[in-house]
C-alpha cells in the first residue's frame, strides 16, 4: 500500500500531509519499510513525461543537486535528464554544474551554446571516459544545443565542470587565452607554470616531491599567477563573457589542484575537503557570473551532494562535502536529491586506470537504507524527506543505517568494507530517488581498455 501521487483517486497534496499526519500515531509499530510504502509516490519509467511531475516541488530553490549511487548506472542519469529538462524548460534554471573536470565541460558548453568552435583534445579521454562518455549524456548534450538554439546567450543554459583534476588542461588553457589577450603576461605565465610543467601528466608525482621537499615548491608562483589574471584582467565576475570566466576559472583550478595534489599524500580529511570548497566555489562563482535570477543544477555523486554533516564522512573523519556547504551558504535555497538502487549491473573498475567493466551489483545487505526501499515493494518511488511531510518516516530514516556507495570503483567481493557507510538518510537528503533494478551506462567507443579508443566525433559535430 502507497499514498497515491498528487490528483489520484481525489488526493490532493494538503490531503496526503492530512492524511499522513492523521497516521503518525498509528505507525509506531510499523516497520521503517512500510512506512516507506506509505509515504512513496510511485514513479513511471525517465522517458515517460510524467516523471518529473514529482519534481516540480524542489523548482523553489536556486541550487538543485541530483546524486547517485555509483558513477555507471543508466537509470540514474536518465532521471536527472528528465528532471533537468523540465527545471529548466519550465522553472528557469541556467546552469548544469557536473562532476567533472572544467576543461572537458568547457568543450560541451561551446558545443551547446553554439558557439565558435576552438582547437581542443578529445572530451572525457581521461579515465574515468565512461562516467561522461556515454549514450545517456549525448542525448542530454544533443537536447541542450537543441534547446540552446535561436536562444540569446542570456537564454541560455550551460555545461560546466565544477572537479580538481584537470591540473595539465587548464595550465595550457590560460595560457591559450593569455596569448590571445596580451602576450607579455603569458610569458610571465609560462615562467611561473614552469615549476609545475614536469608533473602536468602526472600531477600525484608533484605531491611526493613536494612531501619529501617538505614545502609547497609550485605555491607561491600559481597563485600569484591567479591572483593577477583574476584582479588584472577580470575584474568583477558579474557579466563576465565567456572567455574570461573560462581563463578565470582554469587559473583558479591550477592554484586549487597544486594544493591538492600536494596535501592529499598527508592523508586524512583535507584533500577530500579542499576538492569539495573547490567545486562549492566554484558553483558559486558561476552563480555570480549568471547573476542574480541563475538557478543551478548539480550532477554528483551521493558522497558529494548529501550533506556530510549526517553520515560517517563529517562525524567520524571531519568531512564536509559540496552538499553541506550549499546548505550553509544557500538556506532555504538548496534541494539534495539521491539516488539508490537494490540490484543490477554497473559500469565500473576493479582499481582505478583499470580497464571498465560490466560488473553485476549484489543485492542490498540486511539492515541497509537500500534493503528497506527494496522491501517496500515499489519498483521506482521518490520520497520527500523534507521537514512537514511525513515525521513518522522522517523520525525512522534520522536514525543512522548502512548507506550503498559505488564509484568507479566497484568491490563485490569486499562490499561492506568498501562501499557501505553509517549515514542518516532523512537529515543527509531532501528527498531520494529510487530504483529497484538498474543497469550499466552505455559507454561511447571501446573502453573495456585502459586509455580505449576515443571518437572524434564526440560530441556529435564537434
């Protein structure tokens, strides 16, 4: 049994919170799976237009961030394309902020907006290629330029990379936009970025040597170096064009990766963080750049957009994540969204650099937030977890229970060890997507390989 969704059989939503509201004394015995069927709004399949129905409640925020479970799975990015198209096509958001690195995000965006194509490499050729480089995102790719197309620039809705790890990329995209611009500061660039160029293709190298040295040997010139593109050339990053938001934001990621590279081999919680400011500023920044009336989605992982606060990252290792910063720096203006699945398959990787697989996902673990979704007996639900929806639920979903976490990493054979965490999902999410069977993205070209084959053609007409 299952609250019906809102206009069925005469239900309104003021009449489910009434109704739910009437049942709260009545499902103290009730088992947190049934509760949860109670509260579930069945969902259809992402391709049926009726799935993001359920969504149009969180189109009150400024920032809405849609996770998943593991970096492959099909359904998970279908949903967010669904839900996507109708926040902006009908909400007004501008902005599509993924996990992902700049430089290749900057490649999609000129792609989508129309505009002059420039010389660049292959998009997502860096492992992990199938977390991006697949059929379900083309197809959101092929329906933003479709969107885009006769739209002024301010019409627009964009693609952007909010990751770390394109340290190599983004030194030679300033200096690409410095020799276009003014010449004298890229040789100055070119000097500084010189500490760095032995370890652009492969930057953990740098973090070693700058643990043995003892110091931070790059720091101070990449910062000076982002210091002056962002005060001398930019100025204010209100209404900032294109270009310069593009040149800002690579400098800015240099100063960010070298930091990063550098502390992450002392372990512990600061890299984690320092990725996760990185990407929180970063949305930030391109909230400002849009001005006041943008309004942003964010692509991620569970692990970076539920709020660390509630799990084991932020109470057992100090850990905050993009989740819990937009929280604290947008109240009231944030919707986290997850998403979770109880069995399928998955594409993903024995370790990382390792070749992609089609792995088989085991079926949830007893006394898992997963296994409960699995035993309300609902094959596709969205629950609103937000506070005045249903407390009962709430007050059970508060209490900490094993949480699945697959990246692109997948261990089977280690599962609870590797991918299982201590997290309160009521208070980590506002709401969570779920999915009983799921299957593996479709990768695009052959990446059952490390560094596989990678289409020029990518994306289509590129």
């Amino acid at each position: 049994m299952f609250v019906p969704l809102v206009g069925e059989q005469g239900w309104t939503e003021d009449g489910r919170r009434s109704a739910s509201r009437h049942m709260a004394g009545a499902t103290r015995g009730i088992d947190a799976s049934e509760l949860i069927a109670l509260s579930a709004h069945a969902l259809p399949m992402p391709e049926d237009d009726a799935f993001a129905d359920a969504f149009d409640r969180f189109a009150q925020a400024r920032i809405v961030l849609l996770g998943e479970s593991s970096h492959g799975t099909s359904e998970f990015y279908r949903a967010r394309a669904a839900i996507t198209r109708r926040l902006v096509e009908r909400h007004g958001f501008n902005l599509i902020a993924v996990e992902a690195d700049w430089p290749d995000a900057a490649i999609i965006n000129r792609h989508v907006r129309h505009l002059p194509r420039k010389p660049h490499p292959p998009a997502f050729a860096r492992f992990p290629q199938w977390m991006w480089r697949n059929e379900e995102v083309a197809s959101l790719i092929a329906w933003m330029r479709r969107h885009n197309e006769g739209r002024e620039p301010s019409q627009q809705v964009g693609f952007y990379g909010l990751d770390i790890y394109s340290l190599g990329a983004s030194i030679e995209a300033v200096l690409r936009y410095l020799d276009e611009v003014d010449p004298d500061a890229a040789a100055v660039a070119r000097e500084r970025y010189g500490c760095l160029t032995p370890w652009q293709q492969s930057p953990a190298v740098y973090g070693r040597a700058a643990l043995r040295a003892g110091y931070a040997i790059c720091e101070e010139a990449v910062v000076r170096q982002c210091r002056e593109l962002l005060d001398k050339r930019l100025g204010e990053l209100d209404g900032m064009a294109s270009d310069h938001l593009d040149a800002a934001q690579n400098a800015r990621l240099v100063a960010s990766a070298e930091r990063y590279y550098r502390v992450m081999y002392y372990g512990g919680a600061e890299s984690w963080n320092l990725r996760d400011s990185h990407m929180a500023d970063t949305l930030d920044q391109l909230l400002q750049a849009h001005g006041p009336q943008s309004k942003a989605i964010v692509w991620a992982h569970n692990s970076h957009i539920g709020d660390a606060r509630h799990t084991d990252m932020g109470r057992a290792r100090g850990e905050h994540n993009i989740g819990q910063l937009c929280r604290e720096r947008h109240p009231d203006q944030t919707a986290l969204i997850g998403f979770g699945t109880h069995a399928g398959t998955v594409a993903a990787a024995d370790d990382w650099d390792e070749p992609m697989q089609v792995m088989t996902v085991r079926p949830s673990r007893n006394g898992s937030f997963e296994q409960l979704c699995q035993q309300s007996g609902i094959e596709r639900f969205m629950l609103d977890l937000r506070e005045g929806t249903d407390e009962a639920l709430r007050r059970r979903l508060s209490e900490p229970m094993l949480e699945r976490y697959i990246g692109v990493i997948y261990r089977p054979d280690t599962e609870l060890q590797s991918h299982y965490a201590q997290s309160a999902p009521a208070q980590q999410f506002d709401a969570w997507v779920w999915f009983e069977r799921t299957r593996a993205v479709s990768p695009i070209g052959d990446q059952t390989a490390t560094g596989g084959e990678v289409p020029d053609t990518y994306p289509f007409g590129v």
